[in-house]
C-alpha cells in the first residue's frame, strides 16, 4: 500500500517536472474540484435538473409502491391475531412478490438513472478539460489538481490557488447552455 502511494507521489512529481519543462509556466500549482465545477455550472445545473425531471415518474411510481408494501405490512401486523393462518400466508406471500418486484425495479431505475448521470458527467467533463487547459495555460499554471477526487495522491500542496470558480465562470462563458443537453449516449466529439 506505501509503495503504491509512494510511486502515485513520484509519479505525480514526474508529470509536474514535465510540465514545468513543456510549458511557460511559472510552477504555480492550482487546486479544483472537478465535479463541483460540473455541478455549478449554469449547463450542469440545467441538465442535470432535467435528469431529475425525467426520473421523477419513476421515482413517483416506486414511492407508491413502497408505501402499497409498508400499507400491507402494517395490515398483517395488526391484522396477525385476527386472519387465520391460510390468510396470512396469502398476505405474507403477496408482500414477498410486491417486494420482489419493487425491488427489481427500484435496482433497475437505479442503474439507469446511474449511467445517465455518468454519461452526462463524461459530456460535461470533456467540454471542461478544454476549458481547465486553457485556462491553466494563460494563468500560468504548471499543474492543476483534481481535489475532489479521491484518486488524487496529493495531500497538501504550498502556494496552490483554487481555481474552481473561476474554471465555472470560463466555462459558462465558453459554453452558455440555451437548451437542455440531448441524450444521445454518445460522448460529445466522438
């Protein structure tokens, strides 16, 4: 586990120390949270708002499936001393299959509203490379560090500058959504 760290670490060095060498920059280091600058910017918030609203009727529909199942747990609950045996199996067998099925699709809605996200993340993330380069290239920067990945080796860094808000203010300036992203499943530039 050290050496793996500890080669990450030298690693990271060597990509700084060749960027230093390949670039005009002044080895000022920046710090940014990739997956917040997707989040705030005006098209991340506008698509993935959208994501939401077309999950929402599943979310609904599964919401009232839960509440079908909880409402029939509670009716052989308290119905238990009351039904006979045959009565509460039949209940007891119903509550298993609604489960069943309730559970296969919330699994299902899950995974896909997962893979949605993670595609459009993808989109967004390409657009804000291009965005983060050359912005890191006029400002003069030699390295900019993901923070809000936990894939990132660095722990503490001197003189690093968070760029995160301004990379959400180029962003938007370079791309201002009119219209929510179209789901192609396709990664934009492919």
């Amino acid at each position: 586990m050290r050496r793996t760290a500890f080669a990450a670490a030298l690693l990271w060095i060597g990509i700084a120390a060749g960027l230093q060498g390949q670039t005009t920059a002044t080895g000022k280091t920046a710090v940014l949270n990739v997956q917040s600058a997707v989040m705030n910017t005006r098209e991340g918030h506008q698509v993935f708002a959208a994501l939401e609203a077309k999950f929402a009727a599943r979310k609904a529909e599964l919401d009232r499936k839960q509440a079908e199942i909880a409402a029939l747990q509670d009716q052989a609950r308290k119905g238990a001393t009351a039904m006979s045996t045959e009565a509460q199996h039949k209940l007891a067998r119903e509550i298993e299959k609604k489960t069943r099925v309730f559970n296969l699709e919330a699994e299902d809605a899950q995974g896909d509203y997962e893979e949605e996200q993670a595609e459009t993340s993808q989109r967004l993330v390409q657009k804000l490379r291009a965005v983060v380069d050359k912005y890191a290239k006029d400002s003069g920067f030699a390295v900019v560090f993901d923070v809000g990945s936990p894939q990132t080796q660095a722990f503490w860094w001197a003189n690093a500058t968070d760029i995160t808000n301004d990379v959400v203010r180029a962003y938007d300036a370079a791309y201002p959504p009119t219209s929510p992203m179209p789901h192609t499943g396709a990664v934009e530039g492919e």
